[in-house]
C-alpha cells in the first residue's frame, strides 16, 4: 500500500498541491533528515525508522512506521512544511 504521496521540501496545502483524504496519519522520513512544521508543531524526523522497518515482513513493515511515527490529522485545508536535507523525502501510513 504505497499509495500515499511522497514529498519532498516545499510547502503542500490538502486539496491544492496535496491529496489526502481527511484522517490521521503518520507522517515519517523515507529518505534523509529534516523538519516538518503541521499545525504550529515542528517534527524532527530522519530515515532511521524507515530502514529499519524495512526489515520487517510484508505489512508488520507499516505498522512499525505507524506506531513509532507522529500522528497528524489531516484536514480539508490541512497545511504541512516540509524541510530538510537535499534527500529528504516524507510519506504518509494511514490506519
């Protein structure tokens, strides 16, 4: 289930340039380090937990990003920043 969108730096507004349904996800580092700014909260993410969960089997790799990740809630007009180093990628796990 690698539907979710990848992003890298820039700032992404739901329904503009991002397309999420509404509901929580964790928000969590594919590649590189950085910083996403949501709703007045900075997190700190790097790929340390993305690596690791990749030695997991099949979909317990998800759930390990899910449960060690920063929930967010995404709304309609939902706004997230995202920077970091020139590798910085995020991605979204949904419940």
């Amino acid at each position: 289930r690698d539907d979710l969108p990848t992003l890298v730096s820039g700032d992404y507004k739901n329904n503009d340039n991002l397309s999420l349904k509404p509901g929580v996800y964790a928000i969590y580092a594919k590649r590189g380090k950085g910083e996403i700014r949501f709703a007045g909260k900075l997190y700190k993410l790097d790929d340390a937990l993305f690596v690791r969960a990749q030695k997991q089997p099949g979909n317990v790799k998800n759930a390990v990003i899910y449960e060690e990740s920063p929930k967010i809630f995404i709304g309609e007009d939902s706004k997230i920043s995202v920077k970091g180093d020139r590798k910085f990628l995020v991605s979204f796990v949904k419940r």
